[in-house]
C-alpha cells in the first residue's frame, strides 16, 4: 500500500508539473499598440513656368529732340528749327499680361499712358508786325500725351531670398497726341511789341524702343513687388498743323527717364501641401 501511494504521489506531481507550462500559456497578456505614424506634408514645389498680371506708375522726364515748321516766304517754302527750352514731366500709369518661361526668362506685353505733360520751346526768324521785317523770337507752349503698346522680354539673375534683379528691353508703337500750341512772337528790339497765333495739335501713331532694369520683390507666394527704371524713346512725327503762313510742325522725337513701381500677380505660384500620410499600425496578435 505505501508503495502504491508513493507511486500515485510521484504520477500527480509529474502531471502537474507538464500542466503548469499550459496554464502559463493561456494567461492573457495587453497587446503593444504602437503610436500610429505621421509624416509631415510634402512641400510641392510651385511650377516655374506661368502667366500673370502686371499694373504699374510712375513719373517720367521728357526730353524734346529738336524739331522743325515751314515757313511760306513770297513763292517758296522756308523749313526752321524748333528747340525745346523745357518738357514738365507727366505721370504714367500702365499694365500688362506676361509669360514666365523659365527662372530666367520672362515676356509681356504692356500699355502705358503718359498724362499732363508740357512742352515749352522756342523759335527764331523773321516777322512782320506791320511796319516791315525785323528779327523776332517766338515762344510755343503745347501739351502732350502718350499711350504706349510694348512686347517686351527680361532676364532674371536668379533670386536671392525674396529679390529679384532683371534687365530687359522692348519695342512697340506710341500714339502721341499734341494739344493745340499756342505761339507768342515778340519783336526782338521790342519785347512789348508781340502777337499770338494758336496752331491745331497733330495725332499720331510712332515707333519706340525701351531699355529697363530694376529688382522685383516676393511679397507671397503669388504676388510680387517691382521697382526699376526704364529709358524710352519716341520716333519724330507731326506736331502741329498750319496757321498764318507757317507750320506743320514735325518734333525730332521724345526721350524719357521713367521711375516705376507696381505689383505682379502670378498665377498658379502657390504650392499646394501633400495631404498628411497615415500609417495604420500593426494588425493586433491574436490569440487561440
């Protein structure tokens, strides 16, 4: 009988002793659940490539290329000059629609308007104030306008922060109208001794050129400022019509130093963020 439970008693012990591991294994353990990922957004890079819109002013100083009129002298016809003493500058308002094409090199076209500006000049002869021919000297007053249509290129020297250098230049036509002028004739002897004459203003469209240069500044993404200068010349036309014998005035052509400033609007420049990228975690253990 001793024998017997020893026996039984070892049997027990082994059994419950390959049962523990079992048991061990069945005991539930929390899974790990891992923080899901999140990649921060992608910044796409806006396209070089793009149109946009331009609007600028600015103030420009005007300089009267010599011109000249004739005069009728008994049967021929007596061609004099005109110099200008003085041109009032005008200001300009304009815009524009242009085509980025690479990171160096951009085009638009433009119309500008040159408003208020005043030419004084003088000229020199002979006049006849009732009491025979003596030497005179006139002074010309005329008001002046400009609307000028230009195809124009740039180069940009790359951008340095928000700056941007550029030169450029551009050609196109002007429609110059001159007002009436007005031309005051005084004896040379006798200044108080002088006569009036009013001569109808000339219209007309011309060839001009542009050189430019000057810095363009990112305000956003979309929008940039822009500062510069630009040199512009008008070809010689018409001036002014005929009146007491003398006339059809032709100017020599305008030169102009102009200071601009105005804002470009890009379309399309803004890049538009990648949506976040989330990562779902691990699929959880399961456990049978």
């Amino acid at each position: 009988m001793k024998t017997a439970a020893k026996f039984l008693l070892g049997g027990a012990a082994l059994v419950a002793a390959g049962a523990a591991p079992a048991m061990a294994a069945d005991i539930y353990e929390p899974p790990v659940i891992e923080t899901p990922y999140y990649a921060p957004p992608e910044q796409v890079p806006a396209p070089v490539a793009g149109w946009y819109l331009r609007g600028d002013v600015g103030f420009a100083w005007h300089k009267f290329h010599e011109g000249y009129y004739a005069v009728a002298d008994d049967y021929d016809l007596v061609t004099k000059s005109i110099f200008g003493s003085s041109f009032r500058g005008s200001y300009s308002i304009g815009g524009g629609v242009g085509y980025k094409a690479t990171d160096y090199f951009r085009t638009d076209l433009t119309l500008d308007y040159w408003g208020n500006g005043e030419y004084t000049g003088e000229t020199f002869g002979i006049c006849n104030f009732g009491n025979g021919d003596v030497s005179c000297s006139s002074t010309d007053i005329a008001t002046f306008t400009a609307l000028t249509l230009m195809a124009n290129a740039y180069v940009d020297f790359g951008t340095y922060g928000r700056f941007t250098p550029y030169v450029g230049g551009g050609i196109g036509g002007s429609y110059v109208r001159w007002g009436e002028l007005e031309n005051k004739a005084c004896n040379d002897a006798d200044s108080d001794e002088c006569y009036y004459g009013y001569h109808e203003g000339a219209s007309g469209w011309r060839f001009a050129y542009a050189v430019m240069a000057g810095v363009s500044v990112d305000v956003s993404c979309n929008v940039a400022a822009d500062v510069g200068y630009k040199f512009q010349h008008i070809y010689g036309g018409s001036m002014f019509g005929t009146y007491d014998g003398a006339g059809f005035g032709h100017d020599g052509g305008i030169s102009s130093h102009q200071v601009k400033a105005g804002l470009r609007y890009k379309f399309g420049a803004c890049s538009e963020p990648a949506p976040p990228v989330y990562i779902p975690p691990e699929p959880l253990p399961v456990y049978k």
